[in-house]
C-alpha cells in the first residue's frame, strides 16, 4: 500500500471475537463425539474457546478496526476504503444442521456475536468516513441454507484429512463470487 493505492478492501474483526474459532471448538465435540479419543486427538487446538463477547469487546473492537482504516488513510490518503462485512453462517433465528452442528444457544450466541461484528464495522465506517460493505442477500445463502456461501463444519473424520478443519465456516467459491460481485456492483455506483 503506497500513496497511490486507489483502492482498500478490508475485512477484519473476527478474530478478535473469537468467530469462527469458537464455532469450530463448539462444532468440534458434538461432531465427533461418538469417537472419544478422536475427539482428544482432533479438538484440543480449539477447544477453550473463549466466552461469548460483550458490550466492551464490541466497542474495541469497533476502536480497532477504527485504528486500522486511519492507518490505511495515513498510507493512501487517495484510496476509497471499503469495510466488507462477514458473511454470516447462522441466520437470524439461529437455525441449525448437520453442517452447523452448534446447540441452539451457541447458534443464538453465534449470532449475536455475528450482529456485533457488523455493527462495530459499521460504526467504524461511518467514523472514519468509509463504506461499509455487506451483501443484501448475505442471509439468504447462511450454512444451513440450500445453496450456502459458507462452508459447515469440515469434520476431519469424514473427510480424513485433520488440516480440513480450517476451512469451516469460511466463505467458498460462491460467497467469495456473490462478495466480489457485490463489491464490483458498488464501486460502479
């Protein structure tokens, strides 16, 4: 990113919440509990998932993402910064699968993890005077829905590769078409 960078896409925030790594540790044991030892082999790099976050997390992380955009101004002070909102996995009325395998209050605290998320990237963007990105029909296309934009839970012993976990609950080729799409449609706008 230098002077000249006409253009800034960020999507952030996740982490430090705690998203999707908590959805993994809450999916992980319900997966594979039938396989006990495979669940003592497979879980514990996730398992310890942190507890649900509340109104002071979601304010730093608003002042975060608030820090990173002012440092992307300072760097390209002539770039349109767009703040691409997550995806979400859990709809509204937190519904579950077997590709979401989270108990009805994790789904509900999934969500409302979710809603803070995009409510601190939104208020991030009207603080630092950029544009705040989310797909219209983001809800439409959940992990339980038929023709999903997120990947559900990779079970490793169904797929029998460990590493597969990683890709749980992170967008696939359609939620990343539909968001670029999106974003080409706003910035013809």
């Amino acid at each position: 990113m230098t002077a000249d960078t006409q253009l800034v896409t960020l999507t952030i925030g996740g982490n430090d919440l705690g998203l999707i790594g908590t959805m993994i540790a809450r999916s992980c044991g319900p997966a594979v509990a039938p396989y006990s030892a495979a669940a003592e082999a497979i879980c514990p790099a996730v398992v310890g998932a942190s507890t649900a976050p509340g109104p002071a997390d979601f304010d730093a992380l608003e002042q975060k993402i608030t820090d990173v955009v002012r440092a992307v101004q300072n760097r390209a002070p002539g770039a349109e910064i767009l703040l691409v909102e997550y995806l979400p996995a859990v709809d509204p009325q937190a519904t579950t699968c077997a590709s979401l395998p989270l108990s009805p209050d994790d789904a509900r605290t999934t969500r409302r993890t979710y809603d803070g998320l995009v409510t601190a990237t939104r208020a991030a963007a009207l603080a630092t005077g950029t544009t705040s990105v989310g797909h219209p029909e983001a809800d439409q296309h959940k992990t339980c829905s038929a023709a999903p934009w997120i990947n559900g839970f990779e079970n490793p012993l169904t797929t029998g590769n460990i590493t597969s976990i990683a890709s749980s609950y992170h967008p696939n080729l359609e939620g990343m078409t539909a968001t670029a799409d999106h974003l080409a449609q706003t910035l013809d706008t």
